[in-house]
C-alpha cells in the first residue's frame, strides 16, 4: 500500500495538518485510477476530503487510524460511489424527506456510513444503522472478542455528523430478521434508504425481501456479489421472491477465487449466471405507488471482472433521482463502451487476472450460508422463499 505509512510516521508543523496537503494528493491520485472516477468523479474527490475529516478526527490514534486507513478503502470508494452518488442525490434534491434512517446491510466496519455521514445532509438524515453480524454484541459488561469487528471508530470519544450505530444482526436467519424489524425498524421516526454493497449469493434475496416487506422502506440500492452457492442446484430447489420465482439451477455456481487464481467453470459462463441472477432479484420486487426500479450497468470491475451490476428501486418515485440516475445510465453507456475497446485490445481472456471481491473477510454476514441455516431444519429443501 503505497506511502501511507510514511505519512504516518511523519509529523508536519506549520499550517499544514501534519502533512494533509501531501496526504490529500496521494489519496486522490490513488482514487482517480478507478474505473468509477470517469463518471463519479465529484462525488469521489467528495469522499477523499471525507477521509481527510477522518484524519484529522483519529489524529493522535495511529493504531486506529491504520486500522480505518487500508487498500479496501481506496476500493471501497470506487466501488460505492455509485450508491453514493444515488443516494446524496436523493436526499439532497428533497428536502422534505426528514428523519432517514440508513440502514448500511452487511456494512462491515461500515465504509459507506461514515462517508455518508460526512456527506448526507443532516437536517434530513436521523442516524446510519451498520448491519453486520460480525459486530459485538451491545450489552453492558460484555466485551469484544478478536473475531468482532472492532467498533472503536464509531462512538465515544469520538463523534460524527450523523451517529452512526452498530446493530448486530444475522440477517441469514428469518427469526432474527423478524425481531430486528420489529424492535428496530418499525419504531424508526422515518422512512428507511436499505444500502447493500457485495451482498454474497442469497444474502441479495434477503436485501429485496426487506425492501418489499418493509412498511417505511423506501429505497433500495443494491450490489449484488457472488452467486448462490452449486449445492441450491444440486438439491434442485427453487428461489422464490416477491411473487416470483426461478431455478437455482439457473444461477448457483462453484466458482470461486483461491488468492488471485479462478478455480470453477469458464467466467463467461458465470457472467452469463451472473445476469439472470440480477434479473431474476429485479423480477422479484414489489413496488408499491408507482414505484420504479432500474438495473444499472456501471463500470467497477475491469480487466475481466463482470460484477458491474446495480439495483436501484424506490416506492414512490422521487423523479429528481430518476432523472438523475438516467443521466448517469448515459455516461456509464459510454465509460463501459471505452472500457470494452481496451480490453478487447489489451487483455486476451486467457490471461485476464481480475481484481474479484467474491468474498468480504471481515465481513462474516456476507459469508455465504447453507440453506439450513437461513431456514431451519424444518423447512423444506424443495423450496426455499
């Protein structure tokens, strides 16, 4: 990782924060390599001053401050930006909407939140609820383990624009899911925004499901990750959700990355599984007042990677987000098109070492579960809903 740890041994004097002007620079070189940065370039320069705040704000905690400030970072920016980009506009360009609650699924130490945080209007926005089963449990007396995502950056004695809170949750389990809407989502003061980034195999039907059952949710971004696992097939069960459903055999795969290597079929047949999965989970959604949605093609992955796909659905359509993200669909059209020509011309398939997110290590919800977990025993292996 380059040049951060230089930047943090080093200590500046003068009007320049311990070397921000430096740092800033770096960061922002680093960030406009991305593929997003053609198309989400303000939002992401946004992001990088972002991480300056943070800077300053876990100033005097360098172990904190390494901990927040590693390669899945610049990453994460990159690959969020789209969410981010959707959803400040549309909290920016409506004023009326009051008293969101943000609820960040499978947030791991919760990047997208504390950019959010930052960026988010606060007059509009009441907190950031980070989900992920991996965080320690809230209970007095009780402390966190090494296998818990360390929470420290969130609370006391640190603060953000807006609280961000940790709720540990096993989203895989229709029980815990239940009591968490309603304990936490239906007492919130407003509607609910549902973000999901690298949501692995079924944890994606869980996302869509919470927008479609939801009474105060109003408006799903969704990056769906790797697929359902083969063993879904080879029980030859079926997906059901919504009022729709479809063969697991149409999109479960073993493929799967060991270090930077493909073990499993031929990627273009799991780019192909990839698609129908992201249509079969937009086939499910139940819109309700006029409600739209749209699939985005977006450009994140490249040299080979395919998982460039974005699900956007909203009840009660805001039409300056659906103006918004039109606007987007054009550019994005042709960042994909450039992006074709140079692969066809720079990288042959054989050789094609692609930078895969197929799994997120500190995030243990987005590891992909068994069907008997998320159901229980006594539900039928036929179906699975």
């Amino acid at each position: 990782f380059r040049g951060e740890s230089e930047f943090i041994r080093k200590r500046f004097g003068g009007d320049d924060f311990r070397g921000e002007s430096e740092f800033r620079a770096w960061l922002l070189e680093e960030v406009s390599e991305l593929p997003t940065f053609a198309v989400y370039n303000e939002v992401m320069i946004e992001a990088v001053d972002a991480v300056i705040r943070w800077r300053r704000r876990f100033d005097g905690n360098p172990g904190l401050w390494r901990r927040i400030m590693k390669p899945r970072l610049i990453k994460e920016i990159g690959e969020t930006a789209p969410i981010l980009d959707a959803t400040l506009c549309l909290l920016r360009g409506n004023q009326d909407l009051k008293d969101v609650t943000i609820v960040d699924l499978c947030s791991g130490k919760g990047y997208l939140s504390m950019l959010l945080s930052e960026l988010a209007p606060k007059g509009n926005v009441y907190r950031c609820l980070l989900v992920d089963k991996a965080w320690p449990r809230s209970v007095e007396g009780i402390e966190p383990q090494s296998h818990h995502i360390d929470w420290s950056h969130l609370y006391e004695p640190y603060s953000w624009p807006i609280p961000l809170i940790s709720s540990k949750q096993d989203i895989k389990s229709r029980s815990a899911l239940r009591s968490f809407r309603e304990k936490v989502l239906d007492n919130a003061p407003g509607p609910l925004l549902i973000l999901a980034v690298h949501l692995c195999g079924t944890l994606s039907l869980r996302a869509v499901e919470l927008f479609n059952e939801q009474p105060n949710a109003s408006f799903l971004a969704l990056k769906p990750c790797c697929l359902p696992p083969i063993i879904h097939a080879q029980r030859k069960e079926f997906f059901v959700i919504g009022q729709h459903e479809f063969l697991a055999k149409d999109v479960a795969s073993n493929g799967k990355f060991s270090g930077n290597k493909w073990i499993g079929p031929p990627r273009h047949q799991i780019k192909t599984k990839f698609d129908r999965w992201v249509k079969n989970l937009a086939s499910g959604l139940l819109l309700k007042d006029g409600g739209r949605y749209a699939t985005e093609q977006i450009s994140v992955q490249v040299q080979g990677g395919f998982q460039n796909s974005f699900l956007f659905a909203q009840h009660s359509p805001a039409p300056v987000l659906w103006d918004h993200l039109a606007y987007r669909r054009h550019e994005n059209l042709a960042s994909l098109s450039n992006t074709a020509d140079k692969q066809l011309t720079t990288f042959p398939e054989s050789d094609i070492d692609i930078d895969q997110n197929l799994d997120r290590k500190e995030d243990a919800t987005s590891e992909e579960c068994s069907l008997s977990a998320m159901l229980g025993p006594e539900t039928t292996k036929e179906k699975m809903k």
